[in-house]
C-alpha cells in the first residue's frame, strides 16, 4: 500500500528584526512550524484563563470574543481556534 501525504507550505515575509526574535525561542529541533503552533496554543491558553475571571455580560462577552476573532478582516471561527490545541 502506498500512502501520500501532501502538506500544503505558505510563504511569508518577516523583518530581520522578527526573524532573530522567533530564533532565540525556537527549540533546537522545532520546524517553525511547529514554533508557531506552540506559540499559538500558549496565546490559546492563556486567552482561555483569562475568560471567566471577570463577572461579565453574555453582551460583554460577546464583544471581547468579536474583537478577537475579526481582526483585520480575517473572521476567525471558534471552532478554528479551537483547532490549535488539537496536537498538544
């Protein structure tokens, strides 16, 4: 049996300044990648401790969550922040 796996890549561009950053918190054996997907599910986790500290309206809320998930103009949809904790 012969299975394909095809990951799809994307290009981006950083600064200098950016990519020296990324550099000193990249693990030695980490892809980028996976730099990102850690940094995500720490910026996922720590959003997630945040909720609930307050006493906050269901309005309120839904206000915080519709800043956080339409940011230039990129909708973001729960279930796709959700996502970045699948492989943790």
């Amino acid at each position: 049996m012969y299975i394909c796996i095809h990951m799809t890549s994307k290009n981006i561009s950083i600064t200098e300044e950016v990519y020296k950053k990324l550099m000193k918190i990249k693990r030695e054996n980490e892809s980028f990648s996976e730099l990102f997907l850690r940094l995500l599910r720490i910026q996922k986790n720590n959003m997630e401790k945040s909720f609930g500290a307050w006493n906050l309206s269901e309005k309120e809320k839904s206000e915080i969550w519709d800043g956080i998930t339409n940011r230039l103009g990129r909708s973001w949809k729960k279930t796709e922040l959700e996502d970045v904790n699948d492989n943790s």
